[in-house]
C-alpha cells in the first residue's frame, strides 16, 4: 500500500516538473516570438540593406532611352524641306586580338591581320580620296602599336557607304575580328541646301530657330524607354519586372511654302544683286491674296564686308524695321480715298513750286524739303497744277504731304487711326517668332512730333514698319480690302493623315471698301505702265505695285559725329529700294515685295531698278509654271485630203 502511496507521489511529482518545464519553455518560446516579431518590424521600417551585398546578387540593370524620329516640314505639294535619317560614325579598334594571337604565339593570324589592315587602307583611299593607301595603312597599324581602341575612319556616313565599308577586307569579319565600331546618331537633313533656310530653320544641340523652333513640340515627339539588364554573357535583355514608355515619333508640318516659287525668288533675287559689291542684302515675299499664304519668303544677305558669300543669314523680312519711302504714299491715297476726301484720281492740286503750302511762309521755305519732282513736272509741262494720280505716279513727296495736312492736319489722330487698322502700328502674331513691333510716332510724344511729323509719315519716313507689314498691307488692297493674316503652316500630319488645320484668318476685315481698293489699284497700276516701274510693263502678267526708294538712319559709328542722321562725314549713305504690288493686276492672285540694302555708298539704288527687274523675272517664270493663264491653243491648219495616185 505504502508502495502505490509511493508511485503516486512520484507521478505527480514528475508532473508537476513536467509542466514547470513547458510553461518556462513556453514563455522562452513566446519572449522568443515576441523578438522576432519586433525585429521584423524593425527591419521593414528601418533597416537598410547595403548596396554592395544586393549587387552581388541582383543582375546590373539601366535605363535605355530610346529618342524619338524628328518630324518633317514638308512644303505645300508634299516634298520634304527637312527630313530626319541616321547617319554613322565609323572608328576602328586597333587593337582587336592583339593580345590573343600574342599570348598564344599565333604569329601567323597576327601577319595575316596586319597584311588585310593594308588591304582595308587600299580600300578606304579609294572610297574616300583624302589619304593615300599608305597613310591609312600606317594610321591603323600605328594605331595597333600604340593602343588605339578608338581611331576615326568617317564621321556622318549614310547607310549605302556603310554597307559599303562594312564589305571591306577585315569589316567584313566583324567587330570582334575586324575591329569596325559603328555608332548610330539621327541627323537632320535639308534637300533643298539654303532655300528658305531662315523659314524652315535649323536643329543644332539645343539652338533652334525658324519652323524648327516654333514647332518643335509637334515635331520632337516623346521619348521612350525601357530598363535592361545584365545577362551572364554580358549583353542587355528587357527587365520584364519594370515599366516600358513606348516611343512616339514627332509630327509632320506641312507648311504654305511653293518650292517651285521659292526657288525662282531665290534665283531672280541672286541674279540683280549677287555682282554687285554695293548691295548688302535683299529680301523677296510672294503672298497670296486670298488666304495670306505665304509661298515664298527669301532673305539673302553678306557680312559685314561685300566679299562674303550672299546666304540665309538673318529673317530681315521680320527684323528689318526701317522707314520704308514711297511704298508708304500708297497708305496716304487709300486713306484720302476712303474718307471722301479724294473722289477721283484727277483730282488736282496747286503745285505751289513744290513746297508744303501750309508750312510755307511768303519770300522763305516751307518746313517740308523742296520736292525737285514738282520743279521738273512744272518746267516740262508749264502747269501750275497736277493731279493726284500724276503725284502718285512721279512719286511727289509735295503730293503726298500736302494731302495729309490739308485733311488731316487739325485731325492727326484720324490719319492714325487708319495706320493702325492697316495693322502697321503692332506686331501681330506669326508662325515664326521675331516680328518687330513697328514703330509710329503720335502727337502726345513730346520732343518727338513736329509740325513736319503728320506730312513726313504720308511720303514714307518718321514712322518704322518691316517689310511683312508692308506685304501684308499691300494684300489687303489686292483682296478687295480684307486683311489677311500672313501663315506659314497648314496643318500638322501623323502618317499623312491631318490631326490639326490651320484654315486662313483676317487681320482686318475691311481696310477699305472694294470700290476704294479698286481705284487705289488703278492707281498703283499706272505707276506700272507710265510711273516709276515702267521695266514691268513687258512682264507676261499685269501688274499693279509701287516703287520706294529711302535712305536707312545710320548709327552713331556709322555717321562718325555727322548731325545728319542719314550720312556720313563722306557724304555716304545706306539706301533700300523696293518694289511691291500684285498680279494679274486685274484680278489678283498673289501679292509680292522685293527690297534690296545696301552697304554705306555714294549711290542710290532705287525700286524701279533691281527690285522691279527680279520681279519681273518672278512673274514670268509663274506664269510659265501655271497653265490657267496660258491661252488655249486651237488648230488652225487644213489638212489636205489624201487620194490615191492612179
């Protein structure tokens, strides 16, 4: 009994070890857990893996970039102004298994490179005919002596010439054997070399200007790129685990620009200035006058020094502020007409010997200068009046100024009110930036407007416009009065289909009514057929425009202490002559300017000269170039009738 008694205690004795054990195991267990736990939080929020272990055990990865294809600027009817397409730089590794064939003794394979080397120079002179074979064979195997891993064979090839050196004893075996590196880069391209240069504009790192500039978001497109990483044979794969942007390729530009026209204004242009010293620049604008687009747009200039090459330099069409001489008159006669206060052409005036009545006091000069135009007119007619349409003819500046201070001269705001619905007083907005703001005096300037200001602006000197101001005014006559904004662009293209138009706007919806416009073109016409521009009366379509010759204010340097601001000590001046009308003058179709510039000179240059001259070469070759004005040919001939010989 005692034994059991035993046995029991015992047993319960060993259970109760039993359980001390589990519960302090129990609680090692859970403070155990309870520290893992807490560490695991500690390493999720605040423990940082060192970069060096992961790399040894994550694969390298990059980012790649892949740029996009540039978009074209096409020209009206299609044909490409500029263009994107990748070119190639070539280079050379010298030193590609140099180290092999010497580690393993293999002299023979070292001969055998060392003798196609000299057959690749043979091959290279020819291509490229500015080593001899011996020159490029000593390059390359200099190149393998010294280490050169990176020597330059050509930079900028096209694909075909690739293909071609990729066909090269030693090229052909590749990169590992033959050493050949070639690198891929996008380059742009201008078919047309220097035409309308200044318009399209150029690409170069990150200098744009012209279309180039202006449109360079619709043209870049986006980039794209993906991450790469490192395989065991150290080449690049897609990393699958990250995100890819696909590339999108820029958009098409397809602009107004005639190429056809551009490059007849170019040539014309060239020819009446490029021999002559004297002419620092000269610009062209061919607009058409229903939808102020513009069809060509040339802008040829040189250096300082008339040595220099006549090139696409500078956009005077845009920047050349100046004032602009007679081609202003016809901003006078428009407003006089449209007012009411000139009825009829024939309308005439006292031609006072040529000074200003107003301003002219009995026995001394009138404030204007003496106009020898009128001193002529009255010596070779003997009439003591002349007509408004003979003024506009002669281009009188007596004329012009006495219209403007007998009508407007107690209202000159009346008279710019007009200038500046002719939109001759801002600069209105242009696919190209650059526009000079003109720049019109008023009666408020103080020290700036005189007694002589309202009449000196009527001839075409005090206020300063450039030369697309003057265009654009000029088209407004020839559309009957409405205003059009002057465009470069038509639209914008993805893959020939059109995602944005750009239809033709007004600057001013009317300038003048259509009755006004035609009697100012009946004007502007005889100036053509008895006037100043007689050289364009042969021209195979009529035309209608005004010549304008003026004197360019000289800077400081230029005058040299000379108070006249139009000359030098010298005597010498800077002169631009213009020409700019429309054609057929009876129903016109395009609006066109020419202006030359030229250097400091003891001549004049006027725009019955060159001007009119390129001008008329312009007109004719259009008109050869569009059949709706061509006659149609009729047969006129009998043929006679056949019989058979008996």
């Amino acid at each position: 009994m005692a034994r059991k008694e035993s046995e029991i205690k015992d047993t319960v004795q060993g259970r109760e070890r039993i359980h001390v054990v589990m519960f302090f195991m129990s609680m090692l267990f859970l403070f155990l857990g309870a520290w893992i736990l807490v560490r695991i939080v500690h390493i999720q929020t605040s423990y940082t893996v060192d970069e060096r272990v992961v790399g040894l055990f994550r694969p390298r990865v990059q980012k790649y970039v892949e740029h996009p294809v540039r978009g074209r600027i096409l020209a009206t009817d299609g044909r490409p102004l500029a263009i994107s397409a990748p070119l190639y730089d070539i280079h050379m590794d010298c030193t590609v298994r140099k180290q092999e064939y010497k580690d393993k003794g293999k002299e023979e394979q070292e001969a055998g490179w060392r003798l196609k080397a000299r057959e690749l120079a043979v091959s290279l002179s020819r291509e490229f005919h500015d080593k001899s074979a011996d020159d490029w064979a000593k390059a390359i195997l200099d190149g393998r002596e010294k280490g050169s891993k990176y020597l330059l064979i050509r930079k900028n090839v096209d694909l075909t010439t690739l293909r071609k050196l990729q066909g090269f004893p030693l090229f052909k075996e590749g990169a590992n054997h033959g050493g050949i590196i070639v690198e891929r880069h996008p380059e742009r391209i201008y078919p047309y070399d220097s035409l309308a240069r200044r318009v399209i504009g150029y690409v170069k790192e990150n200098n744009r200007i012209g279309l180039e500039n202006s449109f360079d978001s619709e043209l870049h497109g986006r980039e794209g790129y993906e991450w790469r990483r490192v395989t065991d044979d150290y080449s690049w794969i897609r990393d699958l685990d990250s995100a890819k942007v696909e590339v999108q390729d820029g958009n098409d530009i397809r602009t107004t620009l005639n190429v056809d026209f551009q490059d007849i204004a170019d040539k014309a242009l060239r020819a009446q200035i490029n021999e002559n010293d004297d002419i620092r620049a000269g610009i062209c604008i061919i607009m058409e006058a229903k939808t102020g687009a513009i069809r060509a747009m040339v802008n040829l200039s040189r250096g300082d020094t008339p040595q220099t090459t006549l090139w696409e330099r500078e956009n005077l069409v845009l920047t050349q502020t100046g004032e602009q001489g007679s081609v202003m008159k016809t901003v006078t006669l428009l407003s006089v007409v449209e007012d009411g206060y000139v009825t009829s052409l024939e309308q005439t005036l006292p031609t006072n010997h040529g000074f200003v009545p107003k301003l002219g006091i009995k026995g001394r000069p009138s404030a204007y200068p003496h106009d020898d135009h009128i001193s002529d007119y009255e010596r070779n007619t003997g009439r003591r009046e002349i007509t408004v349409m003979h003024g506009f003819e002669i281009s009188s500046n007596y004329v012009f100024a006495t219209l403007a201070e007998t009508y407007y001269g107690k209202r000159p705001q009346e008279f710019l009110d007009h200038v500046y619905s002719y939109r001759l007083g801002e600069a209105f907005d242009f696919d190209i930036p650059g526009l000079r703001m003109p720049y019109v005096p008023r009666p408020e300037m103080e020290g700036v407007w005189s007694q002589t200001t309202l009449g000196t602006m009527a001839y075409g000197y005090a206020m300063s416009v450039t030369p697309l101001h003057v265009v654009t005014f000029y088209n407004g006559i020839a559309n009957k009065g409405k205003m059009m904004k002057p465009y470069l662009v038509e639209s914008v293209e993805k893959d020939g289909k059109v995602i944005k138009k750009y239809e033709p706007s007004a600057l001013n919806a009317s300038i003048c009514s259509p009755a006004t416009a035609d009697t100012v073109t009946r004007a502007l016409r005889a100036v053509v057929n008895t006037g100043t521009a007689t050289r364009l009366k042969s021209a195979k379509l009529p035309v209608a425009g005004k010549t304008g010759t003026a004197q360019v204010v000289l800077t400081p340097q230029e005058r040299k202490g000379n108070p006249d601001p139009y000359h030098d000590p010298m005597g010498r001046k800077k002169n631009q002559g213009t020409f700019v009308g429309f054609f057929p003058a009876d129903n016109p179709k395009y609006t066109i300017m020419v202006t030359v510039y030229s250097y400091l000179s003891g001549k004049s240059f006027y725009g019955g000269t060159m001007p009119a001259l390129a001008i008329r070469e312009i007109v004719d070759k259009i008109y050869a170039l569009d059949d709706d004005w061509r006659p149609e040919l009729h047969p006129t001939a009998t043929v006679p009738v056949m019989t058979e010989a008996k």
